[in-house]
C-alpha cells in the first residue's frame, strides 16, 4: 500500500504532465491523490518543496528505466538504441514529462536549473556511456561520444515536441527515422574502415 507521500509524488507527476507547474494547484494535487492537506504539510512546506522532490524521485526513475535495456547491453548498442527509441510508447498530446517541466521551469528557480541539471547530466552520461561502449567494440566509428549523446538526446526532444504539436505520432516517427539512418552511414563506416586494416 502506498505511503500518503508516495500517493502526493505520483499525483504531481500526474497534475504537472497535464497541466504544467503553474497550471497546477495544490487542490488538484490533493483531490487526485486523496490525501489531507496536514499530510500534505507534513511531508513538504510548498508547492515547490512539492514539485522539486516529483521531478527529483520520478524523472531520474524514468531515465533509469526508459533506457535500462540500453545501459545494460554489452553489444548490438546502436540497433538497441533504435529499437528503444522506436518502441517507446508515448502520449503525443501531452509530449515529454521531462521536456515540459525543462521548458516550464527553467527560467523560474535556481532550484529547478540546478536539479533539471543533473537529470539531464544522468541522461547524457547514460547515453555517452553506450557510444563509448559501441565504438570500443568497433560498432561504430569513433566518435565524440559526449557529443553524440547530446545530439541524440535534443534529437529524441525535438521529435517529441514536434509530434506534441500535432498529436500525433508522424513527426517523432519521421525524425527517429532519419536518425536510424544517420546511425546506419556510422555503422557502415565502422563496417568499411575495420575491413581496411
């Protein structure tokens, strides 16, 4: 059974993907998770002490569990990442939880620059891990995989936003398949150098 604290942290998830930080009040917030506002109180002094602990808990957790698979492969990465990419299941009308609240409130708080920092640090080192992992085992060519990791993360952002604004899933289809593509001529060069030497 979830804890009245638990029950707070998935129900501003929740307010804030619908309807971002200043759309949401803390009335929404207890009327969605059925919780008092003593408790409430009890476990957070604001809407922001509030909000900082969701973005902290549940978008580090989902970075963590949206590119597990990911992290966890030893070969085949790059075909991975495209799978991964491909199979993500995603609400096109309300776009990334991540990239919304980055949008939303960066220009609010310190606060929320410095913890949107570090998840979005967690992000790219996840993925410039896996590059440097697929260029060691000559999947692709060497790269700049700090760089790379970047690129793909504004990449999967950008084909989120896009499809947000249509609701529907064909721009984030046409972009992640024109970075399998950009992945592939990586792969073939790799492929083509390695049977040189």
């Amino acid at each position: 059974m979830k804890s009245s604290r638990d029950k707070l942290i998935d129900a501003t998830f929740q307010e804030i993907y619908k309807k971002g930080y200043s759309g949401t009040s803390l009335g929404d917030i207890l009327e969605n998770s059925q919780v008092k506002k003593g408790s409430l109180y009890h476990h957070f002094s604001s809407k922001k002490d509030l909000v900082l602990a969701m973005i902290k808990e549940k978008f580090l957790e989902r970075v963590e569990e949206n590119w597990q698979e990911l992290s966890q492969k030893d070969e085949d990465i790059i075909d991975t990442l495209i799978f991964v990419l491909k199979g993500k299941d995603k609400n096109f009308s309300n776009g990334c939880p991540l990239g919304n609240v980055l949008q939303e409130c960066s220009g609010l708080d310190e606060d929320f620059v410095v913890l949107m920092d570090e998840i979005l640090n967690s992000w790219e080192k996840l993925f410039e891990n896996a590059l440097n992992k697929a260029i060691e085992k000559k999947e692709i060519k060497n790269v700049d995989a700090k760089g790379m990791a970047l690129f793909l993360i504004a990449i999967y952002e950008g084909a989120v936003l896009m499809s947000k604004r249509s609701k529907s899933s064909k721009e984030y289809q046409i972009c992640i398949n024109q970075l399998e593509h950009f992945l592939d001529l990586l792969k073939t060069r790799s492929k083509i150098d390695t049977k040189k030497t």
